[in-house]
C-alpha cells in the first residue's frame, strides 16, 4: 500500500496553528545504530498539501528501528507513526488515520 500522508488533527505548539494532514518530508536511516529520523510536515488539510502550499510548521520523528529492506520506506515509516507502542509514550500519531495514495 502506497501512502499520502496522516490524517490527524495537531496544533503546532509556537503559534497555535492547527493542521490535519501531515506527510514525510524527509529522512535518514542510521543502518548501524538502528535508527530512522523522519521530518514530518503538518498542513492545515490535504488540499493545501496537493495544492503546493507551503507546510505550516514540521516535527522529527526517530523511530528505534530500520525499515526492512524489501520494503518502501516512506511506506514503512507512515505504517510505524500510526502504531501504539507502549514504550513510545509521546507518539502524537498513534491510531491516526493513513490516507492512501491516489492513483
């Protein structure tokens, strides 16, 4: 499954802005300490992210883990920040919302 990006209501901390759709902007995977470091980039709706906005603000993401190697991985990164993982207490996107990818 091919991805778009997350449906899930933040609000940025600084300026109060609200956004609902947020999408990987880029990453890095650390293959020797395991790491994969995500920037995720929060719109205000999925229109003004098709529509070539600019995002209202970003986070980081680092997920203790690599993506595996027969896998996308955008696609894998998307599927780990939906997941509940207990000892990830301050995950804002667990049981967000994946929004597929239009063909």
């Amino acid at each position: 499954m091919i991805y778009s990006g997350i449906q899930h209501s933040t609000t940025d901390q600084i300026t109060g802005a609200p956004a609902a759709f947020h999408v990987v902007g880029t990453y890095t995977v650390d293959l020797r300490s395991k790491l994969t470091i995500a920037v995720i980039l929060a719109f205000f709706n999925q229109d003004t992210y098709f529509g070539k906005k600019n995002p209202l603000f970003q986070t980081t993401a680092t997920i203790k883990a690599v993506p595996p190697s027969d896998m996308d991985p955008v696609t894998w990164i998307y599927e780990h920040l939906v997941q509940v993982v207990e000892s990830e207490t301050n995950n804002v996107f667990a049981n967000a919302t994946l929004i597929d990818a239009e063909v």
